[in-house]
C-alpha cells in the first residue's frame, strides 16, 4: 500500500501546480506568531495602572443658596394672580404671583388700622393711669406734712401739759403741807381749849383754817390728777395721729402702687399690640411672592386663578443662572476609607463624547480634572457616603452643564502594575491609594 501511494504520488509531482501546493518541509510560522503574542502580552501585563474607584453623580453645587430654590408660600391662602411662566427667567425680587387671605380673623381690610386705635387708646390710658399715681404722690406729701404739723401741735401741748403737771404737783404738795400744818394746829388748840387756856371762837378759827386747809388740798389734788389724765390723753392723741395718717398714707401709697401696676400692665398690652401690628403688617407681605435671586422657573405646582395653597406648600422652583458647578457622586462604605479631601478626581459628563482608559488616566480623551472638596460623616437614605467634586484648576469644565446632569466619576489611586491589578481583581483584595499630604499626593502606603 506504501509503494502504491507514494507511486501515485509521483505521477502527481508532474504537474506544476500540484508542486506549488505541497510543503516540502514543515513550517515555524505559527511558532513565531505565539512567540510575539507572548511577549507582547508580557510588555502589555508589565505596563503601569492607575488603581481607581468609579461612581456616578449627578451636577449639582457646593453652595446651597446656589442650588434650585423651593418657593413656598409661609401663609394659606388663595391665588389672585400669577406674573410668570414656567421656563421665564426672572430677577431678584421680581414678583411672582399674589394671593388673597383666606382666614376670616384676617378678612378685615382696616385691620391694621384697628390695631393701630387700640394702640393709641391703651397710650391714653397709660397717661391717665401716670397722672392717677403723680396725684397720689400729690396726696402722700400733704399726709405727710398735714402729720408733720399734727405732731408739732401735739408735742407742744404735750410739753405745755408737762409743765402743767409740774405745776399741779408742787401745788397739791403745798396744800399737802398746808393741810398737815393746819391739822396739827388744830389739835394743839384743842387741846388748850381743853385745858382752859384758850376760848371757843379761837378754836373754831382754828377749825375753820383746817377745813380751808382741807379743801385747797381736795381741789389741788383734783386739778393734778386732770393735769395727769389730760397729759395721758394728748400722748394718746400723739399715737393715734401717727397711726390715723400712717393709714392714710398707706392707703395713698396702696392706690399711686396699683396705678403704677395698671400702667405696667397696660404698657406690656401695648406691646402685644405692637407686636400683633407688626405680625399682622409683616403678614400683608406675604401676599406677594418675590424671587429670592435671578433664575428660570420650573416646576409650577398650582394653575390657574382661585386655587387655595397651603402654609409651606411648594408653589414653583427656580433655578439660579449662576452657579459653582459641583458634582455630587455616591460612595459606597467599602470604598469610602480610599476617599480623602483634595483627591484627584476624573469626570466625564453625560453628553460631552469622552474616550476613557481607566487605567491610564493620560491617554483618556473628553475628561475633565476635578478633586474632592467635602466628604459627608453619615450615609445617606441608600446607605452610600456622599462627596463633593469641584474643578481642580486644570481644564474648564463645561459651560452647558446643568443642575441634575449625569456624572461619571473616577477617582485616581495608585500606579501598579497591570499583572498586580489583574491578580487583586480576581483576589478580591482592596486597592491601594497615595496618602494626601497638603494637596500633594505622597508614597506612602495606607493598609
């Protein structure tokens, strides 16, 4: 079978096409071909890589008083009129629309002019409530000096009575004396009467000196005795002056005190009257709605005329014109320790074409540098870590972005190279990240 196949084969070898067809010894083509894939895919394993984390955000601004504004009406009411449109553009203090009251103790169209009487009324009956406590001090220093004279009158009766008294005494002691004088004498002649020495009408004179002895004693000790009393009774009329015009006084000082607490009490109404002024001239302002800054209005919730709203109901959204642009991206925990403030960050923006190499950060195309400018300390609603982007000072970022425009983010860590990538990726391991040291990125590793 040999002999015949090669036989056969010797026929063919005549024709010359047949020769150009048959190798006549074996190849190494596809030896080469494996060679230079190997170590091409040995240069390519052994090229630097930029570890990285990737998330998407969404535009939006650092600053709040930047962002889209709520604008709510503060009281309830009902829409009378509307200035704008959804979409218009608007300045600062612009107004928006007006609306009416609708809580019948606000119906009164003078309301404030109500308010303003009771004012004025409760300031004349401060006055009045002034003048009535000037009056008791009026009434306190006439009591005071009406007592000031009753006390001098009385002390001077008192001392008028004193020596009096004085003089009253040394009168019945005389009579005392005159008394026992004419007593004795009286029984010394009795007794030479007795004796026959002396006649009758001698001792009857001498009886009738005893018994004006006698009287001048009972009418001396009479008078002293009323000295005495009428002394008592003007140190008793002395104390109950200084108590009738204590009351007196007392009650004047009762009566100027609670004049002064009806104007202390009439002044604190004043000023809830003042103050209910201001709240309900404060509340006319809130009939109109003004643009709190310069931006275009979406969101219109009401429509129409007539319509009720709400206290802190959202009527409208207006979006500033100007703004920082920022970009808010969702981190997750497992990544959240790889994240510091000044990280360079790459951005590509929905709808701006972009060429993106994750791994080798110069070669993307359509990118924009940004780093991280704030890192919120709790998780969201989804559990995610919320951190702020802003330009890094190299390439603008675009004009045309808006609030709400999708973000892709990839934030730079570490060259490696891409066989150690490679091998963490399918290890599961965490990549590693330069430590930041004042906004410069540092070699040193952190675990």
């Amino acid at each position: 079978m040999f002999l015949q196949s090669k036989t056969h084969t010797d026929k063919l070898m005549k024709f010359g096409s047949f020769g150009k067809m048959m190798i006549s010894k074996p190849s190494n083509i596809l030896f080469k071909v494996f060679l230079w894939l190997l170590g091409f895919a040995t240069i390519v394993l052994l090229l630097p890589w930029t570890q990285n984390v990737q998330s998407i955000g969404t535009v939006s601004s650092i600053s709040p008083n930047q962002r889209p504004q709520q604008i709510n009406s503060i009281i309830p009411g009902r829409i009378i009129k509307w200035y704008i449109r959804d979409g218009q553009r608007v300045n600062k203090g612009d107004t928006l629309l007006q609306i009416s009251e609708i809580k019948e103790e606000y119906l009164d169209e003078s309301l404030l002019e109500r308010v303003d009487e009771q004012i004025n009324a409760k300031g004349e009956a401060v006055e009045f409530y002034k003048q009535k406590a000037g009056t008791a001090n009026q009434q306190e220093d006439a009591l005071v000096s009406a007592l000031g004279f009753k006390m001098d009158q009385l002390r001077n009766k008192l001392g008028q009575y004193i020596l009096t008294v004085q003089s009253d005494s040394m009168a019945y002691n005389a009579a005392i004396s005159q008394l026992k004088i004419s007593t004795e004498q009286q029984i010394r002649q009795q007794q030479l009467y007795d004796a026959g020495l002396k006649s009758l009408t001698e001792l009857e004179q001498k009886q009738q000196y005893y018994q004006d002895a006698l009287s001048k004693k009972i009418s001396a000790e009479n008078k002293y005795f009323n000295s005495k009393n009428e002394l008592l009774n003007i140190k008793l009329d002395l104390f109950g002056a200084e108590q009738e015009y204590g009351e007196k006084i007392s009650k004047v000082n009762g009566e100027r005190f609670t004049a002064l607490s009806q104007v202390s009490s009439t002044e604190g109404e004043i000023a809830k009257l003042k103050n209910q002024f201001q709240n309900y001239k404060q509340r006319q302002s809130f009939y109109t709605i003004i643009a709190p800054q310069s931006g275009q209005v979406v969101q219109t919730v009401k429509a129409g005329l007539g319509e009720t709203v709400k206290d802190g109901e959202t009527l409208m959204q207006i979006v500033p014109d100007d703004f920082d642009a920022a970009v808010e991206i969702a981190i997750s925990p497992l990544n959240m320790p790889l994240m510091s403030i000044g990280q360079k960050v790459q951005l590509q923006f929905d709808g701006f074409p972009a060429i993106v190499f994750s791994g080798w950060p110069d070669a993307s195309y359509g990118v924009f540098d940004g780093k991280v400018k704030a890192i919120d300390q709790s998780t969201d609603l989804n559990g995610n870590f919320k951190v702020w982007v802003v330009p890094n000072g190299g390439k603008a970022w675009p004009k045309e972005l808006r609030f709400g425009a999708g973000a892709k983010s990839i934030a730079l860590l570490k060259d490696v190279p891409l066989i150690y990538e490679l091998w963490r990726q399918l290890n599961g391991f965490p990549p590693e990240y330069y430590q930041q040291t004042s906004g410069v990125s540092d070699t040193k590793k952190k675990k």
